[in-house]
C-alpha cells in the first residue's frame, strides 16, 4: 500500500473537487488497504483538516478494500456532512455497495484514461 497525503490546494482538478470555491485537501491512497490503520494512516490529514477546507479521498488507484478498513472511512463520512468527495476505482465502488453504504458515501466514479485531459 502506498498513501500520499495532500495539501490544501486551491486548483481543485474536476474529478477531485468538492463542491464550492472554497480550497480542498486531497488525500491519496493506492494498492491494498488492509486494515484500520492503513485506513487511518491513508485519511489522517482529511480527518484533521478544518472545516472550511473541502476534502477529496481519491481512492481510484485501490486495488483491494477489505471490510475491515472501512471503520475510519465511515468515521470521516460521519464527522464531515459537507464538503467531502470521495473519488472510487470501480472495485472500492462495488464493495460499498454490497454494504449500501454508496447512497451514504459522496461517490465520485474515478475518470478513465480517454477522459482525462
């Protein structure tokens, strides 16, 4: 598993942004999160972040979420009600909704590569 952790950004790239003018701080992580702790270490900087700053969790590079590091998502999810995007590969996305938690979870599909620019 490998986390990059963001700063505060005031570019805020589409498929990152929340909604709003106001600055965000994205936060990274790619490969396999295991565990609560890869969990936490890959959200720390979002579940700290102040208020008026957006967050986005881009988890597009994930190839493996297991259920047992979902608790600091969720945890985020209930701590932030606005403000917060979280951009999904299509295997992250499946697994949330096999738990129903995409209708609570601020989905953003992550783009594919003919849709970047």
């Amino acid at each position: 598993m490998s986390i990059i952790t963001g700063s505060v950004d005031d570019s805020r790239p589409p498929e990152h942004a929340a909604a709003g003018d106001r600055p965000v701080l994205t936060v990274r992580a790619a490969g396999e999160l295991l565990d609560v702790p890869a969990m936490t270490a890959a959200l720390q900087d979002a579940l700290s972040a102040p208020f008026d700053v957006d967050v986005a969790v881009d988890l597009s590079a994930v190839t493996y979420l297991s259920f047992e590091a979902l608790p600091p998502l969720i945890r985020l999810v209930q701590h932030r009600t606005t403000g917060l995007d979280v951009v999904v590969s299509e295997t992250v996305r499946r697994k949330l909704a096999l738990l129903g938690l995409d209708t609570s979870i601020p989905l953003r599909p992550a783009l594919r590569r003919d849709e970047r620019r």
